[in-house]
C-alpha cells in the first residue's frame, strides 16, 4: 500500500512540476471552496482521501506508523483515548503529528488544476450559448434547427448554461419560435429547450396561446420518445398553473391519442411514466373522463397493466379508478375480459395503496353486476384476500371497504361455500 501510494506521490509530483511558471503559481485558490466544487463531478484520487472520514484532506498530518490523515480527524482521535493508529492498528509508540507538507502541496496543486480546468470550460459553455442566442436572431432553415439543437444539448447537460439562457432573455426569444407555422424539427428543438428552463408566469401563459398548443399537440404525436416526453412534461407544466386555456388543453383528443400512444411504448419506460403522470393529471379534470373512455382508454390500460412496475401500476390503477366514476367508465371495466381475476391478484402485493385502489375498481364494476362480480371475485381467492386485509394491519378505511365487500360476497354464496373458497384452515373456519 505504501509504495502504491508513494508511486501516486511521484506522479503528482510530476505533475506539479509541468505546471510551475504557469497559471496557477500565480493565483491563491482557496482549497476548501475547490473541494466543495469540484468533490460531486469528479474522482479524487485515494492517496488525497482521509483513511477516517473518506473525504479529501486540507490539513494532512503523519502519524508515527507512517499513515496520512486529515489533522482534525486524527487529533479527536486521539482525544477519545486510542492509542493506536486507525488504519494498521499498530499501537503508537509517540502519538505526535507531522504535518505531510508535500502532500499538502500536492492536494492543492491537483485541486487546482481541476479547478481551473472546470472554470475555464464553465466560461466556454456560457460564451457557447450566448453565441448561439445570438445567431438564432439571425439563422433560418436548417442553421436555426443545427443551432436549437447545439443549445438543447448544452441547456440538458449545463446547469450554468440555463442560467445564461434565462439571464439573457432566452426564453422569450426559443418560445417566440413556436407559432401555428414553425416546423416540427424547430418547435421538437425549442421544445427540448424550455423545459429545462425556469418559466415565468408570464411566459407559461403565452405558451398556453392555442396555437402553440395544437402545434405542440401535433409534435407529441409525430416525434421521437425523446420529443413526446419533452412535449408530455411542458403540458404537465401548464396543469399546473391553472388558467382560462386549461379547459382546452386536456379536452383535446389529439392530445389523449398521443398521450395512449406513449404509454403504450414498452421499449421506454422513462416515457410510460412520464406520459401516465399527465394522464393522471388530466382525468382530475371531469370534462375530460368521457373523452378518454370513448377513444378505449380502459382497456388499452388495463392491457399495460401486467407489464408496469409498482410507480407506473399505481399510477395506471387512479387513472382506472377515476374513470370508474363515470357510468361509461364502469361499463368499459365490467366488458374488459379477466379484469376481474387479474385485480384480485393485486391485493396485497403491491403497496396498500393500491390495495385500496383495486378494491375500489372492484366495487365500481360490482355496483353495476353484482351476481356476476361476486361469482368471478369469488372464485379468483377475493374472500381469502380480504380475509388477509381485515386481519392485516391496514389502515382502518382499507379494513371497513374489505369488509363490507366481504358481506357482499357472502349473499351470493352459502356460508359453507364462502368458507371453502377461502381456502382457510378448520381453526380459522
């Protein structure tokens, strides 16, 4: 370990020794500020990491053992009474520290080589985009849509690069591009810009214009995964504001169609989830339930349902839920083949939640044929499974909804039946 650490050693030493005469010679850096900075985007090497807090050193010292650690670290160490050195354990014949002047040195070196390195490339993003907003006032064609990309990628992988893009009216001049004429490859690109950027109220409402709405309707149903769940998010955006287009929005089928189709796509699940929070978001509004229901939204979902992990099912299963508020939408359950046994099979298996939420698709469906929900719930374990509930440690309305369903059950079925079906051993029957 030793001569590993002293091969590191000799390379940094090198290292320093290329860099004397140039830039950082005549600067101070403060070194606590570069750790701060630079700790989370890059890998420090270990021979610079304190053996006790696993976190760079600013004040190495050296124990007698020969072993490196931050002073502070050591010295509460010591403090506590150990006579020994934290890393071999060897017991410490003189329990005084040396400060490790050359590692010291050569922290400080690294950290700001790095530093400077990381500052100078944050000057060249920011210098890149403020470039680029310029040239879009002045580009067309195929150059506007090679520039709305080059800043899409940098607005994505920058932070700094959305600060300068919001400081220095961005905004307004990439959302100015959306108009009932820009063509789908510039309005994907603008698209992909603000929604990483922090909107004012003002600029949400203007991008809330009709027009820009149906024409990013029609980019969501027309363009990459990457598109659609950019186009899903800036919908998502709007929902929450609250305003006089709300209604508008979530009542156009285009944008439902889109919305099934992206929930649809297996091969992303990044884009499922995305598209089924705004579904979630949009069947808060009454208006639009009917809609959702008429263009087949309960079985298209119910048929993602064996495929979503337990965020996306829970997810899928609201939506179910509160399209089973409407008459059209309980009809649609009750015509879905196997509804029935496959959300029976979901209680208690996935989170309480959605325990709670299947027992209320369930009774939606019982409500309107309950001789034939009873029979089918029956016969898939339902008895046995609200048996499970009730004695669980749910929460009390779950446990009153088990029950009362139970009774339900019971009426269609003799009491010697029920039992039966339970499965139940004679001590519980």
């Amino acid at each position: 370990m030793q001569m590993m650490a002293q091969v590191k050693i000799d390379a940094f030493m090198c290292l320093e020794t290329k860099m004397k005469g140039g830039v950082l010679s005549n600067e101070k850096l403060d070194l606590k500020v570069m750790i701060e900075e630079l700790e989370s985007n890059i890998e420090v090497p270990s021979v610079f990491i304190c053996p006790i807090s696993l976190e760079p050193m600013q004040e190495p010292v050296t124990l007698c053992t020969g072993q490196t650690y931050e002073r502070s670290n050591i010295l509460k160490w010591l403090s506590l009474g150990h006579k020994t050195c934290p890393t071999t354990m060897q017991e410490l014949w003189d329990d005084s520290v040396t400060p490790n002047k050359t590692l010291s040195h050569l922290i400080l070196t690294w950290f700001s080589h790095k530093y400077l390195d990381l500052k100078k490339k944050l000057e060249d993003v920011q210098g890149r985009v403020l470039e680029l907003l310029d040239m879009l006032k002045k580009v067309k064609g195929q150059a506007r849509v090679k520039a709305l990309k080059d800043l899409r990628r940098i607005v994505t992988s920058h932070v700094c690069a959305r600060k300068v893009v919001e400081e220095n009216g961005g905004i307004g001049l990439v959302s100015s591009l959306l108009g009932p004429f820009t063509s789908h490859a510039v309005g994907s690109e603008a698209i992909g810009i603000i929604v990483n950027l922090d909107l004012s109220l003002e600029l949400k409402r203007n991008l809330m214009h009709p027009a820009k709405v149906s024409l990013v309707v029609d980019i969501m149903n027309e363009g990459t995964i990457e598109t659609k769940m950019n186009c899903a998010k800036l919908f998502q955006i709007f929902l929450m504001e609250g305003n006089d287009y709300e209604t508008e929005i979530v009542s156009s089928l285009s944008l439902l169609v889109g919305l099934l189709r992206l929930v649809r796509d297996k091969k992303n699940p990044s884009g499922v989830l995305t598209g089924l929070i705004l579904l979630k978001s949009i069947c808060s509004h009454e208006s639009v339930r009917t809609s959702l229901v008429s263009i087949g939204a309960v079985p298209q979902m119910i048929k993602l349902l064996p495929n979503l992990n337990n965020e996306c099912l829970e997810i899928a299963l609201h939506i179910l839920e509160v399209l089973s508020t409407i008459p059209e939408g309980r009809l649609a359950l009750k015509e879905c083949p196997n509804i029935i046994p496959y959300v029976v099979k979901l209680l208690m298996r996935v989170s309480e939640s959605c325990t709670q939420i299947a027992l209320s698709i369930l009774w939606a469906i019982y409500k309107l044929a309950p001789e034939e929900c009873a029979a089918q719930a029956v016969e898939a374990g339902l008895a046995a499974k609200l048996l499970l509930v009730i004695q669980s440690g749910c929460n009390p309305v779950l446990k009153q909804m088990s029950s009362e369903f139970l009774k339900m059950c019971s009426l269609n079925y003799s009491a010697s039946i029920l039992i039966s079906k339970c499965m139940l051993t004679t001590t519980i029957q």
